[in-house]
C-alpha cells in the first residue's frame, strides 16, 4: 500500500510536501536562527522547488502547477 503524499495549500497555491523538518535541524542551538543557507542546500538535496515555514517547522515542497482547462464550443 503507498503512502498518502501530504498536500499543503498556501496563498492560492498547492504543494506536494516531500519532506518536513523542525528548525532546530538548521541551527547551532534551539535558541540560534535556522541557517538559511543551509535550508536552500537541503531544498536542492531533496528535490524541492518551494519551502514554506510553519510555526516550528520547514516545509519542502514541489508546487503543483495550476491546470488551465479549454472550454468546448
């Protein structure tokens, strides 16, 4: 059986969520910032063209492109 991918809709915009991982994953302590720099190397690592943030977690996602359907006459 496959797992369920995990949808994430954000300002009008659909992304499959690859992969998701706590903030303290990109910084020196709990108490530093995330790395930016290093959230962009593993965006790129895992294949992800978009990362959203939640409250305590990144979110890298592929962004589902939106469909334009032509209307038949």
């Amino acid at each position: 059986m496959h797992p369920i991918t995990p949808i994430y809709n954000h300002n009008d915009a659909a992304y499959i969520v690859i992969v998701q991982k706590p903030f303290h994953v990109f910084s020196k302590s709990m108490d530093d910032h995330p790395n930016m720099e290093q959230v962009q190397t593993f965006m790129t690592w895992v294949g992800a063209d978009h990362v959203l943030r939640t409250q305590t977690h990144f979110l890298f996602c592929q962004t589902i492109p939106d469909i334009e359907l032509e209307t038949a006459n």
